[in-house]
C-alpha cells in the first residue's frame, strides 16, 4: 500500500525521531487532520474507520490511513480488533495519547478565540457553532421581554 510520498515522510519523521523524541511527536501531532482524528477517537468516541472519515469531511481515505499509521508508531493510538474476518478494527488512545487531551482542549480553545471564524481548507468546521456571550445575554433579554 506504499505511495512513495509515504516513505518519504516515514523516513523524515523516523530521522527526526532519532535526534529528538519531543520532535516527533511535535511532527506527528502538526500533520494535517491529526488533532482532528484524536478528538474524534478520544474525546468524541468515534473510533472505526468509517466513522472516523464520515465525520471529518474533506477527509480522504488514503490520508486517514496514513494519519492513523503514524500515529500507532508514534504511540498515541492503538488498534483493536474487533473481528479478523472480515477484518474490523477500532481504535482506542494509549496512556501517552490520552496526554494530548489537555493540548489538544488547549489548541481548540486558543483557535475558538483567536479565529473564531477561520475556515481551514479541507478541515471540518464545527457543525454547531457556540453562541457568543454577548448572543446569549440578548437571547436571554429577548426571552426576558416576550
């Protein structure tokens, strides 16, 4: 199943590996839809493969496989097997990826607040847009009035 960009960023990946265990983790957590594919498997429970692509649109199949590869030999997630055959797998976090929860939580508080608005290309957008503070005090006057 190799493409020969996935060697390439293997080799990367593994080469900075071996000068600085902080850097890749720092690398596999900065690739596109990562942080998105650990909320959805440790906050969110959305765990099989499936599930995992229909709710990240603009997600492809072929980048969730490699996402979900780099971060099972990073040590983040781990797979379960759930039949052989056909084969069905879960995911689940390890102890070292439940530790990304307070960064990730951390990172999505900081673009909630910093770009509120922002529309990252191919990335999800939240379905449910929470309101502001100010929306919800005149939500609240209105029904206070009528």
């Amino acid at each position: 199943m190799g493409f020969p960009e996935d060697t390439k960023q293997m080799q990367r990946i593994s080469r900075g590996s071996k000068q600085c265990p902080v850097g890749i983790d720092l690398a596999t957590l900065g690739r596109k839809w990562t942080v998105h594919i650990l909320e959805s498997i440790g906050v969110l429970h959305i765990d099989r493969f499936n599930q995992i692509l229909r709710s990240l649109p603009g997600l492809t199949p072929r980048v969730l496989i490699m996402r979900l590869n780099e971060l099972e030999e990073s040590g983040l997630i781990t797979p379960i097997i759930i039949q052989k055959s056909p084969k069905l797998v879960s995911w689940t976090l390890t102890e070292k990826g439940q530790d990304t929860l307070p960064i990730l939580e951390g990172y999505f508080s900081f673009t909630k607040k910093w770009h509120p608005d922002a529309k990252l290309k191919n990335h999800r957008s939240d379905s449910m847009k929470r309101p502001t503070l100010l929306e919800l005090v005149e939500e609240r006057k209105q029904g206070m009035v009528g």
